[in-house]
C-alpha cells in the first residue's frame, strides 16, 4: 500500500536527515553544474505542423530567405521636430546610423529609408518618421547576447545624436527578459508573513519557504538540460516560477501541519514525520499527480512549444512534490521539536478550528440557500466568457517606459498602426513564376491592406515574397479578418488553374493560427483532462460522486477566473490597478494553459480537503458529522494555503508583460475563488444536501480498484476495523 510506503520513507528521513540532504545536494550540485556547463538556450517557436504560417515559414527557411529570419526596427525622428526633406544634418546622421546599424553582428541587412521605393513603409509621408528594418538570421542562429548588442548600439548613438532613437521588432520578442521587480519578492515576502502568523514559529516558517525555492532553483536549472529533448520555450520559467513557488509552499505546509498535530498528540519525531508522510505526504502524492496530468494534458492541443512548456513546468510540479516526502521529512527530523521553538506568536488552534466548525455547521443549515447563491454568483461572474477574443497583445500595449512600445507609437504614428504587424507572404513559384504580379495587384487593391513591398524573386530557389502592411494594427479583429479573407478568397483567386501556392507568414498570422488551433482543440483537451482527473479523485475517494461534483466546480471557479480576466483585460475594468496601459485581447494560449494549471491547483484543495473529511466518515459513517470535521480541521490550512499562492500570483501582476499579468490575476482569483466559495461554501452545502451518496461506487467497480488507505495509519496503530462496514452500507 501507498500509506505504507510512505511511512517507511518518512520515517527512514527522519532517522537519517543528512544521507537524504546529502543525496539532494549531490542531485543539485550535478544539475546545476551540467546546466551550467552544458545547457542549451531556451527558444521561442510559435510554430505548429499544419498551419498555413508554419508552410510559409518552411518555404522561407528552404529557400535561405533573409525573411525567414527574425528582424528589428529602428525607429527615428529629428529631436527638433524638422523634417529628414528639410534638415540635412539629420539626413547625415540618418545615414550614419542606417551604416553603423548594418554593421552589428549578425545583421544580415539594414534597409535606407532615404533610399525607399514607394509603398516600402520606411520614411512617413510628412518626412518626420524613418524606419530603419535590420534582418537578422533565424532564431537558432541568435542569442540574447545579440538584442543587447543591439540596445547598447542605439544607446550608444543616442548619446550624441540629433535624432531620437527608438527600437522594436520580433528580435525583442524572441531575447527580452522581464525585468525582475518588486512585484516578485513582495509576493514571497507576503508568503513568509501567512506562514509566520500560521505557525507562528520562525523554523516552521522557514522549512516551506526554504523547500519551494531550493526546489524552484532546482527544476529551473533543468530546464536547459530538457532542450535535448524538447525545445524548452524562453516563458517557461515564468510559468515555472507561479506554479512551483505555490505549490511546493502548499506541499510543504500540509505537511508541517500535520506533523505538528502527530507530536502534539505526544508521538517521537520519527513516528511522527512517518504518520504525516503517510498521510499528508499521500494528499501531496495525488494532488501533485492530478497537477501534473491537467498540464502535460496540453499535449492534446498539437501545438510543440505548448506541450514543451506544460513539461518543463510539470518537471518542477514534480520535483516539489518528491522534495515533499523526501527532503522536508529529513529536516522535520534533524529539527525535532524545534520545529515549535523561536516562536513569534502564540498559535491558538483549537479557537481556529471552532470557528471553521461553527461555519461548517452554519452552511449546513443553510445548504440549499448557499448552494443556490454560490453557484449564481459564479456563473455571473463567469458569463463574460462569452465575450472572450482571442489575439495578440502588441507593443502597444507595453508601458510607456519601455522602447518597443515608444518605436510602436512613433510607427503607428508616420504609417498607420497596419506596419507594425506585417504579413509574410511566400509564394512557391517553382513551377509557375507568372502569377507574382497578378498576386501583388491583387493583394494591393484589398480593403485590408495599405501597403505591399516590391516582391523579391528568387528564382533559382522557386520562391517569391510579398510583405503586405495591413491597414490596422496586430490584435485587431479586422487584420485577423484580412489574412481570411487573402487566404479564402484572394489567392484562390488569383492562382485558380497555377500550380503556384501561398501561404502567409510573420508573427500576426503565425499567433492567429495558433489561436485557431488552440480553440479548435480547446473542447478535446477540457474533456481530456477532466476525465482523467475524474479517474484519479475515483480512485483516490471509491466514490464516483465526490469526482464529478469537483470537476464541476473546478468548472465553476475557472469560468469565474475567465470572467474576471476578460473584464479587466478586454473590457478596461480596473486596468489602472494593474498598471495596464489599454485593453488587450487574450493571449491565444493563455486560456488552455490557465485551465490545465488552475484544475490541477483546484484539486490539491479537493483532495486535502476530503482526504480528511473521508477519513472521518470511514471512522464514524456520519456523513454531516465527517463534512463538519473536514473543513474545521483543514479550514485554517487551506485558507492559508491559497492566500501564500495568492500573494504569489499577484507578485506577477506587477510585471510589464500583459501575458504576465493576466496568468498572475486570473490564477490568484481562480485560488480565491476555489478556496472561499467553493471550498467552504459550495463543497459543505452540497455534500449535506448529497448526503451518504456522496460516496456511492457501484459494486463491480468498487471490486475492480485498488485499496488505496486513505488514513494512512500505516505504522503501529493500524485503522480500526469499522471502516470496512460503512464502505459496504453505500454499495
């Protein structure tokens, strides 16, 4: 049996602490080293087999096309406000700069702006704006240290110039790194005070926190080694960071909780860390389990860099939970009853757990009126979802302190906000080179599109390229309307009876196709994941209830999230609390990433939560009684639980990046949610109205699935016999 096992392993950390520490310092020393020596950058790729901007891409890369590669704008304009026609000193430096530029290290080309053909977007029509285009290699050829050659450069000639210079382009997408602000270490500063008014004890405080960030550390340096296997994207880490700091802090406070109620129960520290491993460290087990199987479900979405992202994560899911019933046992055991000295504050638990038994009773009484409110309450919150638009958030929407965000302005300003999302058309031309012409008219008089540059023919190679400037800007719904209607109408058109094919490129298409995909498989993978973690809680409870009746209000609490997120991020509702500059559309994968992360996270409460409440009920069949035990005894832990990975989350809503903000807002709200509404309103309410079918199994399955001891008593003082007795009453 599980429980089993898990008592021998904690017991084993307890008794020798230094050879399981010893052991994990080897393990860190050798990743962290391998990474150190070995690691491989982390690449952004937000391609997908099959879409029509991966085809044009492929043509690009086969072809040895410079627009294969990723570019970046230089963006100028006279600091005295006269024109480049009237002002010949700001030409030279114009000049000067384009030469210069073309010089850095891996530029392939540096486009004249004083040299431009007409429709080529480089120089605004007023004479004021100059867009200087530098092509760079494909990514895999690149490195951050290139973007940073590039800012030194423009800083460099700013110094001295009279131009003002500004930078933007798909370069900055690909190597810019969020700067690390306060936002992060208030959030872990946040966490330390719940831990310290939860435990009240500074070693009790310091064992959760200590194990979240030596874990953390420990899977983010793995990461480069993953990118042998996998291409790990440069997001990773992020995304890494929210999950893993919350949920190996959760981990290890349910742990700590329940070792401190074994030895204040007057049991040794090694029987002690034995009985919390076999009973917390089971919850942790099935939980992190259920985290892990909601994130690599990403997989079914088809989509590489999404299915690599939910496995670097899940790597570190991983590592927290096995530091959980390995490492933190060894240190409750070399910190023996220390675990309750250098107190800051007296912990009166038994006044907690009397108020947490007083509302469960209240929600009892009152079950209907809260299960009817709750549920109301949730899908009102959650109705917005239906207005929910997918696209891409463009530099626009950056601070105003940041550069890309001053070049997008300065471009949208000289040429109309179309010419900072660019469509990259690649023709196959290898059998028919006649339709370049007839397809550049065409796409010239479209309604969408403001400007095409001249094509560039490559004959020898069978390719020609069209880059077409929309008349609207990236995360537009009518760009997005005008790649369709090019695609559907516009091209078949043209090329009706030519064995010609086209196909449109750049980072607009490429995010919209993505987002396509992404909503096409959205239903699959919803369906998937909850499915499997139904197995999971059916096996883990014998009940077939308890597993739907979560995954409904795991259903309830995310769509709640989801609302708030459009709300505030589509809509503008309190976006000047967030430091957001406009209003966004949803990042395309955001929606599916929330999803598996906050379904895992909302079955760790669940799972802790009824663990207890089951136990109860296996020992005494009171099934009101047993509802009533479990939130007064886990009550106050999961509350604190879900405020440490609140003030987490909320550490990220103050990063610049909107993708950023709308994980850490819509994950710390789904938290709230789930650990106030749902937890402790709608879980009490409807198990009392469920009654003992809450745990009804049928028969034929109830034989077929392990036992699983849920108690996990598995040390000298084995569960008592009645258990046996009020399973076979509900079958």
């Amino acid at each position: 049996m599980m429980s089993s096992a898990l008592y021998r392993l904690g017991r084993y950390a307890a008794r020798r602490p230094w050879t399981v520490i010893g052991s994990w310092l080897v393990v860190a020393v050798l990743v962290v080293a391998a990474s150190s020596a070995f690691g491989q950058k982390l690449e952004d790729s937000m391609g997908a087999p099959g879409l029509d901007s991966q085809r044009a891409a492929d043509l690009l890369s086969a072809a040895g096309s410079d627009q294969a590669g990723l570019t970046a704008q230089v963006v100028v304009t006279p600091l005295d406000g006269a024109t480049f026609r009237e002002s010949a000193a700001a030409r030279a430096a114009l000049s000067e700069l384009r030469a210069a530029a073309a010089e850095l290290p891996k530029v392939l080309a540096a486009s004249d702006p004083l040299a431009a053909k007409a429709g080529e977007a480089a120089m605004s029509t007023d004479g004021r704006i100059a867009v200087i285009r530098l092509q760079y290699p494909v990514q895999a050829e690149l490195a951050p240290a290139d973007l940073e050659n590039l800012k030194q450069f423009a800083a460099d000639a700013a110094a001295d110039s009279p131009l003002r210079i500004e930078l933007g382009g798909d370069l900055f997408f690909a190597f810019e790194e969020a700067a690390a602000g306060l936002g992060e270490a208030l959030g872990l500063v946040a966490a330390v005070l719940v831990l310290l008014v939860t435990f009240g004890s500074l070693i009790a405080m310091g064992l959760p926190i200590g194990l979240a960030l030596f874990g953390l550390a420990l899977g983010i340096s793995s990461m480069s080694l993953l990118t042998y296997l996998i291409d790990v994207p440069s997001w990773a880490p992020v995304v890494a960071s929210m999950v893993g700091l919350g949920v190996g802090i959760d981990y290890a406070l349910f742990l700590v909780t329940r070792h401190r109620e074994y030895l204040a129960q007057g049991n040794t520290v090694e029987e002690s860390v034995g009985r919390a491993v076999a009973t917390a460290g089971q919850a942790v087990v099935f939980a992190g389990g259920t985290v892990v199987i909601a994130i690599l479900g990403l997989a079914v979405a088809g989509v590489p860099f999404m299915t690599a992202g939910g496995i670097a994560v899940s790597v570190v899911v991983l590592i927290m939970v096995v530091a959980s019933i390995t490492l933190l046992p060894a240190f409750l055991g070399l910190a023996g009853h220390w675990i309750n000295r250098l107190r800051v504050r007296r912990v009166d638990a038994s006044a907690s757990t009397a108020g947490w038994q007083r509302w469960a009773r209240h929600v009892s009484r009152h079950a209907v009126v809260y299960a009817v409110g709750a549920t109301i309450a949730l899908l009102a919150l959650a109705a917005p979802v239906l207005a929910l638009r997918v696209g891409t958030p463009d530099e626009g929407a950056l601070p105003g302190n940041r550069t890309e965000r001053r070049a997008y302005d300065l471009v949208a300003q000289g040429f109309g906000p179309g010419i900072n999302g660019p469509l990259v058309i690649a023709v196959d031309i290898s059998k028919d080179a006649s339709v370049v012409q007839p397809l550049l008219d065409a796409v010239e008089a479209d309604r969408g599109i403001a400007a095409v540059r001249h094509p560039e023919v490559n004959a020898a190679a069978g390719l020609a390229t069209l880059v077409a400037f929309p008349t609207t800007g990236p995360q537009d719904d009518a760009t997005l309307e005008t790649v369709e209607r090019l695609r559907a109408d516009v091209f078949p058109a043209v090329l009706r009876g030519s064995p010609a094919k086209a196909h449109i490129g750049g980072q607009t298409a490429s995010f919209a196709d993505v987002g396509a995909k992404v909503n096409d498989r959205l239903p699959l993978f919803v369906g998937t994941v909850i499915l499997l973690s139904v197995l999971l809680l059916t096996l883990v409870f014998r009940s077939v209830v308890v597993p739907l009746k979560a995954a409904l209000m795991n259903l309830l609490s995310i769509g709640a999230s989801f609302g708030v997120i459009v709300i505030v991020f589509q809509w503008g509702w309190g976006a000047d609390l967030i430091g957001l500059e406009s209003t966004v559309p949803i990042v395309p994968f955001i929606p599916m990433f929330m999803f598996a992360i906050l379904f895992g996270l909302s079955m760790d409460y669940e799972v802790f939560l009824l663990s207890r409440v089951r136990e109860q009920y296996l020992a005494t069949g009171d099934n009101d009684g047993s509802v009533v035990h479990g939130i007064a005894t886990t009550g106050r832990v999961i509350t604190s639980a879900a405020l440490i990975m609140i003030s987490v989350f909320l550490g990220f809503v103050a990063s610049g990046d909107p993708a950023a903000k709308m994980f850490g807002l819509g994950l710390a709200v789904a938290i709230f949610i789930d650990a106030t509404v749902v937890r402790m309103v709608l879980v009490p309410a409807t198990m009392k109205l469920l009654g003992k079918a809450n745990w009804w199994i049928p028969r034929r399955l109830d034989r077929l699935l392990p036992v699983i001891d849920l108690q996990g008593e598995a040390g000298p003082k084995p569960a008592a016999a009645p258990v046996a007795d009020h399973e076979r009453a509900l079958v």
